[in-house]
C-alpha cells in the first residue's frame, strides 16, 4: 500500500459517515484526481479480497460500510440498534422529493393531496432530505432536496442511478 491509502482508511473508519472527496484529498496531501484514484483502488482491493468492509463512492463522498452479504448478520446480532422503518406515507414524500428536487412542501401535499408537513420533518430528523434554500417567490417557501444518506440508504452512487418513472407510475 502507498503511504495515502492508509491514511484514507483511517478516516473513513473514524468518519462513520460520507467524507468528502476534496477534504481526504487535502488531508492526504493529493490531489483530487490522485485520492480518487487511491479511493477506487482501495475499494477494489476490499471487494477482492472479500473483506467485511467495503468503501462505496457516494456522490463525491466516499464511506466505508460493511458488506451487503453481512447485512443480515449485523441486524441479528445489533438488533436493539435496528432503525424504525419509514411509513407508507414517509416513502411516498421521500419519493417525491428525490424525483422532483428541489421542491417545496406544497408541491409534495399538491402530489400527495394531504398535509405532509409532520412527514417532512421526521425525514429531515432521519437525516433522508435537507432544506436548500428558499424559492424566490412571495413568501419564500422552503425547498427541500435528499442527503447523502439518503444515497447511502438506497444503494446508490449519484441520484442518476435511481430506477426510470414508468409512464403509468409517475410520481
């Protein structure tokens, strides 16, 4: 191992969470391209070697996560950290954010046709969509867009690779 891909371990282990491309670049003294690079090549080895560990590109993040086959394993054994799942409805709002974002609140109640602020704010807490900024209108409306986490949560790398809306299930 070069003496870079030590250090990227290390802080993606103590990071616990996405760590941005350009701060372990900068951490490592590299460049961009060079950490990409010494990311991609620490994740082949991961997954070559078989290891309980992977590290995942997450946007421009990366994170070292453990391996989908010990999924099952790991909520047997840390079931009393097993996370609440989300609601129909709480899936219902997070698709409609992650398809039309940024979006406000009142474009989500307009799909949904119900009230959805209690909803929103629970996704926020679980860390699922953020808030954006404000649309330049009168009254300034929030907008609201998904995490990181909410990539991480999914399986996905970039929000280019969620599933195509077919014509008769358009959100």
């Amino acid at each position: 191992m070069t003496d870079t891909k030590p250090k990227i371990e290390s802080i993606l282990f103590a990071a616990g969470e996405p760590v941005k491309l350009d701060k372990l670049a900068q951490a490592t003294g590299t460049g961009s391209e060079e950490c990409t690079i010494e990311c991609d090549a620490l994740a082949d080895i991961y997954a070559f070697e078989q290891r309980g560990l992977r590290i995942v590109r997450i946007g421009d993040c990366y994170q070292m996560v453990s391996a989908p086959q010990y999924a099952p394993l790991i909520r047997d054994t840390l079931e009393d950290r097993k996370p609440m799942p989300l609601s129909k409805s709480a899936m219902e709002v997070l698709a409609i954010v992650a398809y039309h974002q940024p979006t406000t609140r009142a474009v989500v109640d307009q799909i949904r046709g119900v009230d959805s602020s209690g909803t929103v704010t629970t996704l926020c807490d679980k860390g699922l969509i953020e808030e954006c900024g404000k649309l330049e209108v009168p009254g300034r409306p929030r907008l609201y867009r998904t995490t990181h986490n909410f990539l991480r949560c999914f399986g996905l790398e970039t929000l280019d690779d969620m599933p195509e809306v077919s014509a008769g299930n358009e959100i």
